[in-house]
C-alpha cells in the first residue's frame, strides 16, 4: 500500500467518488468456471501466473452473503466480453443502487424474474430472464498471497450446494474449519460439486480468523450492496370498503335481534363515518411511512460508512506471512 508523503493531505474521497462514479461495481478475484475449468482472475482480469486452470480446486470458504444474487443481461451474456450485467442486486431487495439499468423497484415483482421470461439456449426450456447466484468468498489453497476469491454459484448447482452445506450442518461442522474440494459434474457444462477433503490445519487457524473479521469477505460477496431509491419505496396496499353488508344477516334471526346486527355491520362498512378521523389517521400513516424510509436510509448510510465492529482491516502482508508460514509448516 502507498503512504503518502507527510506534505500531502489525506486523498480526497469527493474527487475519487467522481472518477469512478457511472462505471458500476468493480470485479473482485473470481475464480472462473469457464470451459469446465477451474482459473483464477485478478481484479486487473489477468489469470495467476502460478495455479493454473484445473479440473478441481481445493479452497477454504470464509464468508459468503446471506441473500441470493440477482443477475440481468438484456442481451445474451457472452463470455468472451467482459461485460457488466444491465441489472444486478445484491442485497435481497431490489436492482443494486449501482445497476446501470434497473428493471423494477423490487425484484419479488420483476417481469425479468418470473419463470418464463426467457428460453435458455442450451436446453430450450423456459428459465428466468434474471438468474439467481449464491456468492461465496473463498482461499484458495497453494495461494501464497491470501488473497480472497469470489465465487458464483450458478443456478444449476445451486441443490448441490444446499446439499453440502446442509451436510456439514448436520455433522455441527463450519465450513471455514475444513477444507472443501471444487469439481464439476460429469458431462454437464458449468454444474458444480462440492466434496469436503479434510480439517484445515493448525496453523491456519488463526490467519483465518483475521480474514473473516477484517470484513474482506463481505466486500468480495456484495453483502454490502444498497438497493436503488425506488426499492424503498414499496406501494402501501388500499383496501375497498364496501358501502353495503358483507354478509347478508339471515332471516332466522329475530326481527329485533336482526336489526341489531344489520345496524352493526353497516357501522362498520360505510367508509365515510368519520371523513376528518379517517384522513387524519392516513396523514400520520404517510408520515410514518416516510419517516421509516428516511430511518432506513440513513442507517444503510452509516453502515457504509462506518465498519462493523470487530471487523478491522488487517494489513494484506500480514495476512500472506502468516499464510506463507502456515503452508511451510504443512508440507515439511
């Protein structure tokens, strides 16, 4: 990391938000899938000069986001260009705040993520147009930089994946205690398996453990993703009220006994009653509404702006000495 001369004020952020403002989210490390192979891609979109593309690829997992991943490509996603998709979310609500195209307010309701909103080009079955991801961030064994890896689980390896992990559950295992072995499935084009190999050494313990509370992981996954203005903004629900009886009373019921009871329900039917009460009682509604918006808002704020607690940055060449160490140690 540079350190500025003593002459020179701290960088300033109002400027390099401008640079980099409109050219969406930046690529973390990935580990590619492509052609069946596993191949690690820097941020910069250069491949590892030392772990080359393989069939399998043993990796500890370190965190992951706790909501599904929605990706949009208006067009076909080719994977000679890399691209950025036209919609994407992160966050479980709705299009990311820094999607280029955003498709609806909330992706529960999105025409893009309804069954059938496209057909898939390999299978000629109806799919989403918007496929859902689940977003791991893994070390990659043999990788002496400690860098953290993401990796996109697709839609069709998604049942593979809750299998495994409802595995280790089950044997009251966590999935940064051991190492996990990624392979691809026989004569299936991108499908993923998972395998458990073994415990994680001791001496991985504990660089482990920075990597999880430094927050990288989060970062990597797009846990801290925002959703746009317009996903806050959920349409509240408007009910019709009848001016007449629901339910008709029946004639068994006495004549008096009758009345009674038709009077009660049209009480509570007839909607102008109380005309001021009720627009009264809508007026402080609306101003609660706003009111949660602006508290929601401002708190997605102060969680980009201010990091979790516990989690603290953890030097990048700490990390890799302590990394290097422990590989040492493995493999005397």
């Amino acid at each position: 990391m540079l350190k500025l001369p003593a002459y020179l004020s701290p960088a300033n952020p109002g400027l390099m938000n401008k640079l980099m403002g409109g050219l969406g989210a930046s690529q973390p490390p990935t580990i590619s899938r492509r052609n069946n192979r596993f191949t690690l891609v820097q941020a910069n979109g250069e491949t590892h000069g030392a772990l080359l593309p393989s069939l399998t690829l043993d990796v500890v997992i370190v965190g992951g986001n706790e909501h599904s991943s929605k990706v949009y490509y208006e067009n076909a996603y080719n994977p000679e260009e890399a691209s950025a998709p036209d919609c994407w979310s992160d966050n479980g609500v709705g299009p990311s705040s820094q999607a280029a195209k955003p498709q609806n307010d909330l992706c529960a309701t999105c025409p893009q993520n309804k069954w059938g909103s496209r057909v898939s080009k390999v299978s000629g079955k109806p799919v989403q147009a918007c496929q859902t991801y689940k977003k791991i961030a893994c070390l990659v064994m043999g990788d002496r930089s400690g860098t953290v890896y993401l990796l996109a689980i697709p839609p069709a390896s998604l049942g593979a994946w809750r299998g495994y992990t409802a595995h280790l559950a089950g044997q009251n295992v966590s999935a940064e205690q051991i190492v996990t072995r990624l392979m691809f499935a026989d004569k299936e084009l991108g499908v993923l398996k998972f395998e458990p190999v073994g415990f994680i050494a001791e001496d991985f313990v504990e660089p482990i453990k920075k990597i999880i509370e430094s927050g990288e992981a989060d970062t990597v996954t797009g846990a801290n993703d925002q959703p746009s203005g317009t996903a806050l903004q959920a349409p509240r629900e408007t009910r019709q009220i009848s001016a007449q009886p629901e339910y008709p009373v029946p004639e068994s019921i006495p004549r008096r006994a009758r009345r009674t009871a038709a009077q009660m329900q049209e009480a509570q039917s007839v909607p102008n009653a109380a005309p001021e009460k009720d627009n009264e009682v809508e007026a402080e509604k609306d101003e609660e509404v706003e009111a949660e918006i602006t508290r929601y808002r401002a708190e997605l704020a102060a969680k980009k702006a201010t990091p979790a607690p516990g989690k603290t940055p953890v030097p990048r060449e700490d990390i890799s000495n302590m990394l290097n160490a422990a590989l040492k140690l493995t493999t005397r």
